[in-house]
DNA sequence: CTGGAGCTTACCATCATGGCAAGGTCAAGC
DNA sequence: GCTTGACCTTGCCATGATGGTAAGCTCCAG
C-alpha cells in the first residue's frame, strides 16, 4: 500500500482528512438510497465498512467514490452483476481495457435488442391508435387487433 | 345469454362444436406457458375454467381467444392490469373507443420514455466504447467516466 | 397392467427496490 | 439530566413476470 496522498486508495477511515458520515449522508452524496446501499453490502458488491462502537456504519472519502461508481454505472442500465465485474477491473490495474470495452459493448448491444424491441410496440400500437377515431362509439380497432 | 352460434361469447364448454383441450395444448395454441396460463387464472385475469372429474383444466375455443387476446396484449408491452382493464373493455359491448384510445395511448408515451432513457444510456455507451483504445493497455476512458 | 407423459398444487427463486416494525442511538433544547 | 425527534440497526414482506422443482395424481398406449 502506498502512502502517496494523490492515490485515491490510500484514503481511508485512518486519514485525518477523511470526512466521516453516517449512511443518510453517504446516501445524499451518492444518489443511492440508503437501503440499496445496505443491500448492495449485503450482496458483496460494496466492502463492509467501518462501524462506531453502537454500530452505525461510517463512511469516508473512499466508500462515497465506491459509491458513486456504483451509481454511475447503475444509472447507465448495468446489473450488480455487472457492476461487480465492472469494480474488480476498476481495480485491478493490470486490467487491459479490451476487457472493459468487451464487457461495455455487450451490454451496448443488449441495450440496443431491448430498444428495438420496445420500438416494435411503440410502432404498432402508434399504428392502431391512429387508427382508432376515439369517440363514444364501442366499435375499436385496438380491440380489434388484439382479439384476433 | 344469446344462443346464437356466430356470437363468439356463446361457445362454452356445453357447445357441441367447442373442442376443448388440456391446458398444455392450450399453452401451444397461444403461445403462453402452461404456467403462466395458471398464474393468469391465479390473479384473476383468466375465469376459472372448467375442469374434468380429476380436476385437469378444460379450455374451449372462447378461453383460447381470450388466451390469444392476453398473449397479444402481453407482446405489447402491457402489464397484467392494464391487460385486466383491456379485458373488461373488450367485455362490454358499451365502451367509448375513446376510452381504450387513453389508455393505450398513456401506454404508449410510458412506451416513448422509457426508449429515451434506453436510448440515452446507449448513446453514452457508444461514445465512451468508442473513445475506448481497448487494447492491452490498462487506460480506460470507461473506467475513467464511471469513477467520476 | 405398466410406464411415461401430462396434470395438480405448493413452495422457492429471480432482480432492484420500497415499506414497515421493533428497537437502539444521538444530539438539541429545556 | 431528561425528553424528544431524527436517525440508525436488523429482519421480514412485497412488488411483477416468469421459471424451477417436488410430490403426487391421471390418462393413454402398448
């Protein structure tokens, strides 16, 4: 372990410039509600962190830029299991980016399958309510369509 | 209740042109798992059927219409309440087309949402794999942009 | 009559997330 | 110092659509 203050890792609960918060905290920071945050320790995906003495979870520096990764990566549509595979190359620093890219370019694709299928239904059900007039009357080409 | 054959909503399990099928050829003929068929029934989607002695379910050509008419619904991305409130549309002879215009057209804009929200996340995707040199080097932009 | 295919119910699992309940902790104000 | 309210803990249950499995019954063909 390098004692370089520049390298994010060496930040922990030990530093003195590491600012300390409590999960409601870490949760405002991280856009993460704090019961995913649990939960994503639960899983394995978050490091067991730090406790006081009555029990309540400490969170430094270090936790949060965990935190926010996960976020990040959350919100572009990965899975924890992803997600879990996406931090062990975060932090693995002999990790050759082809395997990033890999990983990134199958979901990329799994993305696109997902939106094309989404976009087939957009269509037709466009399709039929265009057709549809709308009105007081019970006859209706949606109902039509889905019926036969 | 009508007697007339060409009401589809006559042919029961008592029609002598009604053949009626176990509930595993009935997942063949609409496409929806024997399970799922199950499930439907469970939550009230489905009506009871009719069932033989032994207790096996019975499903005549009505019940595979409306099987069929669930499964098509289903392809389309409705949930399982919206299918519901489709049904009772479909079942009364009464309804204002207007009314399953609404809804299938807030159907359609949920639709609409969540291939933006899909698509951005591709979008990002794409730009950061293609800003990836993915070689042997461990570099990444990817990486780069989810810590940050 | 027997074997295998098909049916029954009931329970468990997924995945990401939220809710609730019962109880402990902490800090601020009186 | 004591009370109060906000915050924390764990544990359990729920969602929604679907699949799996297990134990046991039924049906049909050979």
């Amino acid at each position: 372990m390098s004692a370089d203050a520049t390298d994010a890792r060496s930040i922990d609960a030990r530093s003195m410039y590491t600012r300390l918060m409590n999960i409601g905290e870490a949760a405002q920071a991280s856009g993460i509600s704090a019961k995913m945050i649990r939960h994503y320790e639960q899983i394995g995906l978050m490091p067991k962190v730090a406790r006081t003495f009555s029990g309540y979870r400490l969170y430094n520096q270090n936790d949060l830029h965990l935190l926010c990764f996960i976020r990040h990566a959350r919100d572009l549509g990965f899975s924890t299991v992803q997600i879990g595979k996406l931090l062990e190359l975060w932090h693995n620093q002999q990790r050759p980016s082809s395997e990033v890219k890999a990983m990134v370019s199958e979901h990329v694709r799994t993305l696109k399958q997902k939106i094309a299928e989404l976009e087939a239904m957009q269509a037709e059900l466009q399709r039929l309510v265009d057709g549809c007039h709308g009105d007081q009357r019970p006859d209706c080409p949606i109902l039509d369509r889905l019926a036969n």
